[in-house]
C-alpha cells in the first residue's frame, strides 16, 4: 500500500500564490514518491484577507482559494480547512482529518502551522519544517521552555537554514538536531522558455513586522527594508530594466521612491491572488533580481527563498543579496550573490554578457539541488518509508 503523508499549512489562513506552491511543491513531490497525499489546515487562526489586507470575518474566499488550487493540480478530494469562525470544515472534514493525523506515516508540519498534541497517538513521523529561521533558536537561547517543548513534541526538526549550528554562524542550534535542507520545486511545472525581452522581477513586501530578535544587543530586523535602501539606486547603476511587485501596506513615501529612483512597480495583491497568476509573472521575467531581509544576510544562515527557487525552475537567473547559501550549492552561474549595490550592478552585467548560459546554468541547479523528488526523500528516509 502507499504510505499517507499529510502536509499541514497555510495557504489558507494566508492565500497567496507563494504560500499555495510552497504546499503544492510538497503535495506533488511526494505524490511523485509513490505516497497518498493530503493537505489538512486546522490551525483555526482567523484569515486573512489580501483584496482588503486585513484579518477578515468571513473565511470564503479562503475556502476558495484552497480548493480551485489544489483542484487544478488533481487534488479536489484532497485537502480540508477548519473555518474556526463558524466553527465548521471545508473539504473532506475532521473526522477523516483525525483519522489521518493519527495513522499517517509522515504529517508534515510546514511552517510550523499547527501546534501538535504530544500525547495523542500517532503511527507515523511528525517532522517540523522551519522556512524562517533564526527567530525560534533564538527563543531556544533565551531559554524559552514553550518554544523548547513545541519543537520537542516532533520526531524529526527541518530547516532552511543551511549554517545554523555551525562554527561560521552565529544562530545556535539550541541544542536540538536540525536537518538542514533547502526549499523544493517541481521543476517541470515551471520550466518555459525565456522572453526575447523582459525585466528583472521579484515578489517582496518593503516592510515585515513582528520576528526581529536581538544578539549581543543588537537588533536584527525581520524585514526587507533596510537592504532595500542599499539598492534603491540600483537602477541608476544598471541598464538592465528592475521591477518589483510591491507592497508597502500603506507606508508615505515609499513608492513614489522607488519610482523616482527608476524602478518598475506592480500590483502585488493581482500578481498573488492566483497561483496561476503568480506563475505567469515569474515566467514572463528575465530573471530574479532582490534583496533578503536583514536577520538573514546579517547573521548568514544560509537560507534560501522559496521563491526564488521558481525563478531556477523556470530557467530564470537569479541575483539574490548573500545569506551564505554558497555553503550548500554552487553560486556563480544562474546563481550570483552580492553584497553592495555596485556588486549587484556587476552580478546584472555578467549575467547580460552570456545571458543564455546563466539561463542554462539556473535550470540545471534547479534540477540538482531543489527539485522535490530529491529533497523530500530525506523526509520520507527519517520517517523510515522507503520511496518507490
């Protein structure tokens, strides 16, 4: 029989298109495997919506966007949401999600989105995904038991951050195993071929809040901004053409900076209200070019963007801010980091002079460090399931 993996997110609460193929990279990739796969979001956080960027009181565009998701890519009949406003469950309902999370071989806690009861039974392997480090090590360091016995509760700790633990980094490990990985993607569900003529794109928000932490008395923002004023005259310093999906929630100012300084800007909420939406957009770009927030690049944790991975998978070069990455996959070609905004001019140019070959390069990187089917297999190995 095929093991059951359940991938617990979300795309629901949040219902962006980078939050619903984060899920999809995993749903897909471990179908790929040979397992029953399933997507169960019962966290009972209230949604939120991106048409009015508010936590909303009604859950049905959430609902929605789940399932036209998730059924585009053959997985109608595979997912539910508890909708903790009206207290009632989307999709295939709680009972058969109570069953699952009981007798799966592997539940999948992606992004940390559901806080598991450690004393309910489970046949299988319950592995936490971190996406965003640093910020729960750094509780772990302040000594925080919640946080400590939350993490504990797993079978198995994941995260992106590649040099978390190690002597070159200054995020400690807190004294749990972490298995480092990397973000997955599909490849050939991004793969096309690169337009004659295109911009350099991203996706970001200017400004995060809510995650930056304090080392040594210096705090470290959870948030893009200040590696956005580093390079905000990046267009000045470039021919090639910059563009950013943007969203400022409102901030005076900041857009009409951009502007002034020579950036393209789009609409954020069109570009991620719609996976497909999303997909067009990162296929139509020359490639990726944008900053980290600053924890990452300041403290190097080597993390990689599940974004960014798209761009590679779509063939696209990307020029990404250091976050000491290099210590997992190559960089140089289809993959080139910077540290100051006239790095990021030259990293643009040397990818102009031979733009074919960075093309080639990015593709080829996806394929051997981020495609699903390699990734996820280490998740499949530590709940001891054997892939076909």
């Amino acid at each position: 029989m095929k093991p059951n993996v359940v991938v617990m997110g979300l795309m629901g609460q949040y219902p962006f298109a980078g939050m619903a193929w984060q899920v999809l990279h995993h749903l897909v990739g471990f179908e790929r495997l040979g397992a029953e796969v399933w997507y169960v979001e019962s966290s009972g956080a209230p949604p939120y919506s991106p048409r009015l960027q508010s936590i909303t009181d009604s859950a049905r565009e959430n609902v929605r966007f789940v399932s036209e998701t998730l059924a585009r890519h053959g997985l109608a009949d595979r997912w539910t949401y508890w909708d903790s406003l009206e207290d009632c469950w989307h999709g295939f309902g709680r009972e058969r999600a109570e069953a699952l999370l009981t007798e799966a071989d592997l539940v999948l806690n992606l992004c940390g989105a559901a806080n598991p009861d450690a004393t309910a039974r489970r046949r299988g392997c319950l592995v936490y995904v971190e996406t965003d480090p640093i910020f729960e090590q750094t509780k772990l360091a302040r000594g925080d038991t919640g946080t400590r016995a939350y993490l504990e509760s797993h079978d198995a700790l994941f995260t992106y951050g590649n040099r978390i633990g190690r002597s070159d980094c200054r995020v400690p490990d807190g004294g749990l195993r972490w298995h480092r990985t990397l973000p997955p993607v599909v490849v050939d569900l991004w793969e096309s071929p690169a337009p004659v003529t295109a911009p350099w794109r991203t996706i970001a928000t200017y400004r995060n809040r809510g995650k930056d932490v304090v080392l040594d008395g210096r705090t470290y923002h959870w948030s893009k901004h200040p590696n956005f004023e580093k390079v905000i005259d990046l267009p000045r310093r470039t021919h090639e053409p910059l563009e950013i999906a943007l969203v400022t929630a409102g901030e005076s100012g900041v857009r009409e900076r951009f502007l002034a300084n020579g950036w393209k800007l789009e609409d954020p909420v069109a570009i991620s209200s719609d996976a497909e939406t999303y997909r067009s957009y990162i296929r139509g770009a020359r490639g990726e070019f944008s900053v980290e927030k600053e924890d990452q690049t300041e403290l190097r944790v080597g993390w990689f963007s599940d974004r960014s991975v798209c761009f590679l998978a779509a063939g696209r070069p990307c020029v990404l801010q250091d976050t000491g990455i290099d210590v997992r996959v190559p960089v140089g070609e289809g993959l080139l980091e910077w540290r100051s905004a006239d790095e990021a001019a030259d990293c643009l140019a040397r990818v102009a002079s031979d733009y074919e070959r960075h093309c080639a390069a990015a593709l080829r990187m996806a394929r051997e460090h981020f495609e699903a089917t390699r990734l996820l297999r280490e998740m499949l190995d530590v709940a001891g399931i054997v892939p076909r």
